[in-house]
C-alpha cells in the first residue's frame, strides 16, 4: 500500500512540475468559533503520502506516512509515526486527538488535545488552529511548520524526492546512541587490530643471520671373509638462516667411497647441492 502511494506522488509531483492542471478536492477549514477542531470524517486518497524520514545523515524512517494539502500547499506528518521515528517518549491516541509524553528531558513535558484546540509544552499553553492539523480517526496529521515550532528540529521538505530532513537544534537521544554505537564499533575494531598485532611474529626476518648448521653423517662397514674390508659413507648439512628478508635454507649431501681407509675423501661426483628460500 505504501509503495503505491509512493508511485502516485511521484506521478502527482511530475504533473506538478509541468503545469497540468491536477483536480483535488478542497479541504474545509473545521475550525469554529469556539476554538475547536473535529475530525474529518474521510480523507483525500490522492493527498496521502509516503515520505523518507532523514536525520542528518540517516534514514531514521523509510515509509512515514503523510499528507499534503493542495488548497495550502502545505505537508503534514502523523503524529504517531514521527515522535516513533525520533525516538521521543509521546504517547499518541488518534481516536480521541490526545497525545501525551516528554522530548528531550523529562522535564520538556509535552500534552496535546486537538479538540479542544490547544498543547501545553514546557508548562505553557498554546492555541491550535485547524489549518495546522489534519485529524482523522485513522491519523493525526501535524504540519511541518507547527512540528519545528513544537520541537528543537529544523524540517525540509522534498516534495520530488518525497523526503523530509530533521536538523536538530540540540543532540537527540537516538543521535547520541547513534554515535555511541559507532563509538563502540571503532574500540571493538582497534581491539581486533591489537590482537591481530599481538598474534604476528616478534622477530620479522633480517637481511641477514647467523646460520644454524646441521651436519650427519652415516657409515657402511663392511668386512667379507677372503676379502679386503671396506667402509662407505653419506654425510649431510642443512643451513638455515636469514638472507635479504627471507627465511633461507642451505641443503648439501654427498657419499664417500668405498675404501679400506676410513674417511679417505669425498667424492666430488657424488656431491649434491640443495637451496631453498
């Protein structure tokens, strides 16, 4: 439902802007005398609206439902929705007009009654006109001029974009845990960065070390009756070490012949070279 009002609004604005003449029937003001506003007992389908709610930089409200005025061409809000989307402690009964609550600070008390035309906000009474309000027993439409006037907020309207920006005078409580969420986030990813910090290596690689050096050597002894006793061998060395900033690693192997001298020479043709970095 919300998304078809949006889609007609956009519709209604672009004929706007071109200069087609838009038939809307005219809204009556029920203001009386005696100061006191009734409620309309229908609304204007093509009036309603579905706005985004902005606060700074965030959208605090994606579908707020609204109304627009042709006959004033003025935009109200409901009542319900909005004190909702900001957050403010009111609470608001559309079917007898009322609405009761705090903004702010506790102290900032706030009382509306409709039909009697009158809200007491911060200990101080004020009269109410019905050009200012739109009351059905679905919704409580307030205009945005009387909003700002009520609450520290500045309010800008966009009737292309269908969005309405909230400025605050003053930091309002789901700014302030806003900013403590992002608080909380920055020192949960700094904690994170000193473990991941924590857990690398102590000692990053050098361009150069003092290599460890690992050498073995195995022998084979052997002695045949009637025959010349002789010995083999195959000898080992591993060389670890630091080299230009890399873990470096020597490997170099090699047999002895057979021969009944022990350890008479190596063989140079039986000598292998390994090197890994």
């Amino acid at each position: 439902m919300r998304v078809l009002l949006r889609l007609s609004w956009l519709i209604v604005a672009c004929l706007i802007s071109i200069n087609l003449p838009l038939l809307v029937a005219s809204t009556t003001d029920l203001s009386t005398p005696n100061q006191t506003i009734q409620q309309r007992t229908q609304l204007i389908d093509a009036n309603l609206m579905v706005v985004r709610l902005i606060l700074g930089k965030l959208v605090i409200n994606d579908a707020l439902v609204g109304y627009y005025d042709w006959t004033q061409n003025k935009a109200f809000l409901s009542l319900a929705e909005f004190v909702s989307a900001i957050k403010f402690p009111i609470t608001v009964d559309t079917a007898t007009g009322t609405a009761r609550g705090w903004f702010l600070r506790q102290g900032q008390t706030f009382e509306l009654n409709v039909a009697q035309a009158q809200v007491q906000r911060l200990g101080k009474k004020e009269i109410l006109t019905a050009t200012e309000i739109v009351w059905h027993h679905d919704n409580l439409f307030i205009s945005l001029d009387l909003l700002q006037h009520w609450f520290p907020l500045e309010i800008d309207f966009d009737i292309n974009q269908l969005s309405v920006t909230l400025t605050s005078h003053e930091p309002l409580a789901i700014e302030q845990a806003f900013q403590r969420q992002k608080m909380r986030d920055k020192h949960v990813d700094r904690q994170n960065s000193k473990m991941e910090a924590s857990s690398s290596p102590l000692s990053p690689y050098t361009l150069f070390s003092l290599p460890a050096i690992d050498f073995s050597y195995n022998s084979n002894y052997r002695a045949d009756k009637g025959q010349q006793k002789t010995m083999a061998g195959r000898w080992n060395a591993l060389i670890v070490g630091d080299l230009a900033y890399l873990n470096s690693a020597i490997s170099i192997s090699g047999t002895t012949p057979a021969s009944p001298q022990l350890l008479k020479g190596f063989n140079p043709n039986g000598t292998s070279l390994s090197v890994s970095c």
